[in-house]
C-alpha cells in the first residue's frame, strides 16, 4: 500500500459501516466520499443475519477452484453463482449468499494468472477490506520473429481515491503500450517509457471533470486516483524494467551461490533519505514516513519521470516484480532470494503463490501482488490457469 500524508480518518464508513483502512477518502463497500460523509449516517444495511467471511473464519479464505482472470457472467448467469461458503445457496444481486447469508469475495480479492513465460498471483490480505493492486501479463510476438515477455504490476495509492481503478487502468494500459510499441519494433527500453506514460494518461483520466463546478473539479484533482507501477519486459537476452513510485523488480539467479540484485529504487522518502545519507536504510524504512512516495501516476502528478533500466543476465533465474505487500517481508534482495524455491524457474505459478503465501504467513497487513518471469524466457508450453 503505497501512502501520501493524511489526517486520521474514520475507523468505519458512516454510511454502510464497511471497515476503513487509515488513509481511505473514499468507502471501498458503498464508495461514499468519506470527506463530505456526515459523522452518522443512516444507510443500507446488511442482511439481518449476513455474516462477512473474515469475521466468521478469522480470515479471508481463498475458495478452492474458484478460478480468475475469467470472461465477464453472461447476463443469463450474472449474480447466480454458488455461495463461496457454504455452496449450496446461491448469491442475491446485493452479494450475499441466499441460503447462508454470508457476504461474497470481490473478484479481485485473490487472482491469478500464468500464461508462455510469466505467471502472476494477487492477493487482497488479510487486512485490507478490497485489493488495491493490479497487474497484467503477456507474451507478445516481435517483428524479428522472436517474442516478448511483459509483466506489470501495479499498487493503488490508498490515500487517494478510487485506487483500485487506477492501479486496474495502468496496469492494462501500459501492457496494451507495451504490446503496441514492441509489435512495431521499438527497442524494449523506449517502449517501457512510452508504457509508463501511457498509464499515467490512463489513470490521471480518471481523475475526469467534464461539465462539473470548477471547485469539485479542483478537488477532483487534489484527490485524483493514483498508483504506482513496475513493469519486466524479457526479449531474448535482454530485460528492460521500468518503474514509477515504490514497486520494485528484483533478480535472482537459479545458482544461489551467485548474488541476487534489486533493480529498481524506490521513489519514496525512505530511499531520498537514504540516498542524502541522513539515515542508514533501516533507519529510513523503520519510519513511519518510509512508505510515502515521491513519484506516482496520476492527475496530481505534475511531472510524471519514468525510470528504466536494462540488463544482461549472463546465467538463468527468475524476475520478481512486485508491489511492497511483498517486499515489506523480505526487502533485501538476499531476502527475496531466500524466500524463492530454488525450482522457481521451473514453476513460476507455484512461486508466486508461494511468496504471497510467504507475505500472508508474515501478517498480511497489505494487498500483494507478485509477478514470476523465468530468464531466460520460455515462452512455449505454458498453459493458462
């Protein structure tokens, strides 16, 4: 959960009681505007006896088999699928389960993803009341005849409103960039800076205007959504990564005996204060300030900087790209490295679900999304989740 400075705010929302995290402007359950919110209101309910699935289980299960990434319900089926809790009752249009009364998982409260080269696995938490984060991954041919593989991973600024579109509109549109701009021949490392700057078109979109009153749209602007962003492009023996805010990509090498590296540097108060050489960096991230971010993508970015780098890996490993619902339990690259089975090449799915594993097992306290790329890439013979 990437964090701009804010006054402390409502525990619960006024209006349908949907727990608050500290930073929310807007309810993640009804989507009122917490600031113009009275204190008290009177709102809808849930069912008498609903029973939300954290609260009756002590946490949020994942339902087995319940697949993601899916094709839109057709309008025969919308909102008549089993209940995740009991399976037998099926769900009302408000999301609750007819027989058991319990509320539903969102779609983005756990999804995954593997496709030729890339597999990537997001989870909402354990305490957060909706996933913030983002991302999307493909395989792409190039005009040599060869193919690229892309991952972008993305993590909504929770003090800021509606981060979840924002980190869905730049995840999607830098991978659409990304696709568009490899396909016509563009170098990996142009196309990340146009990618980059697409989504951050994407998402300050969002932000809209239109006909409204100057003074909403001002404060439309001041509260725009915003995210952060990550994204691995592998083409052949190169991997370009690019990057906006507090995402990070990481490298380690199958050979453990060979030093793993972290890629990217935060943009953050964390890294500035580390780079002044004010304070050593567990000093910085032992802050509280350490998660507030100096770059992001969004309206109130007056000056969007894309940073990209490129590499030459001279042996095989993995790419780790991911939000700091990850990192914030292994920071150090030899971290990483240690959490990541040394098979991780071989199984990029498994790996990921196993570092989100690894984050929940270490509280929770964040939406987390990891991407898994195995270099150098292999982009036959992968079969979709």
């Amino acid at each position: 959960m990437s964090q701009l400075p804010q006054a402390a705010q409502r525990t619960a929302c006024p209006v349908c009681q949907e727990p608050l995290e500290p930073a929310d402007n807007y309810c993640g359950g009804c989507g009122v505007d917490l600031a113009a919110a009275p204190a008290s209101a009177a709102g809808a309910r849930r069912p008498e006896g609903a029973v939300r699935l954290r609260e009756a289980e002590g946490h949020r299960p994942a339902p087995a088999g319940v697949p993601v990434q899916t094709a839109h319900a057709t309008s025969g089926t919308a909102g008549r699928r089993p209940c995740a809790a009991c399976r037998s009752g099926m769900i009302d249009d408000d999301g609750y389960c007819e027989h058991c009364g319990h509320a539903q998982p969102r779609e983005r409260d756990h999804m995954e993803h593997e496709t030729a080269g890339v597999a990537a696995v997001s989870d909402r938490g354990l305490r957060h009341h909706r996933n913030e984060d983002a991302y999307a991954v493909a395989t792409t041919a190039l005009p040599d005849g060869g193919s690229a593989v892309l991952a972008v991973v993305c993590d909504g600024v929770s003090s800021a409103a509606r981060p979840d579109e924002a980190s869905a509109a730049a995840s999607s549109g830098a991978l659409a960039a990304l696709e568009s701009a490899l396909g016509a021949g563009t170098p990996p490392r142009e196309a990340t800076q146009r990618a980059i700057l697409a989504a951050a078109e994407r998402v300050a979109a969002l932000a809209g205007g239109g006909h409204r009153p100057r003074e909403h749209q001002r404060y439309q602007q001041e509260n725009a959504p915003a995210c952060t962003i990550v994204s691995a492009v592998i083409t052949g023996e190169l991997l370009t990564v690019g990057w906006v805010g507090d995402s990070r990509a990481y490298w380690v090498p199958d050979d453990r005996t060979t030093q793993p590296a972290r890629l990217t540097e935060d943009d953050s108060w964390a890294a500035q204060m580390v780079a002044a050489g004010l304070l050593s960096e567990a000093e910085a991230y032992a802050d509280e300030r350490a998660h507030a971010i100096t770059g992001w993508l969004g309206a109130d970015a007056y000056e969007v900087e894309p940073h990209t780098a490129a590499f030459h890996p001279d042996r095989p490993g993995v790419v780790i790209v991911c939000t700091d619902g990850l990192w914030n339990y292994a920071e150090t690259a030899e971290q990483m490295a240690s959490v990541i089975p040394a098979d991780a090449r071989d199984r990029p799915l498994e790996t990921a679900r196993q570092l989100v594993g690894y984050a929940l097992d270490g509280g929770g306290h964040d939406n987390v999304t990891v991407a898994v790329l195995p270099f150098p890439a292999r982009t036959e013979g992968a079969a979709a989740d």
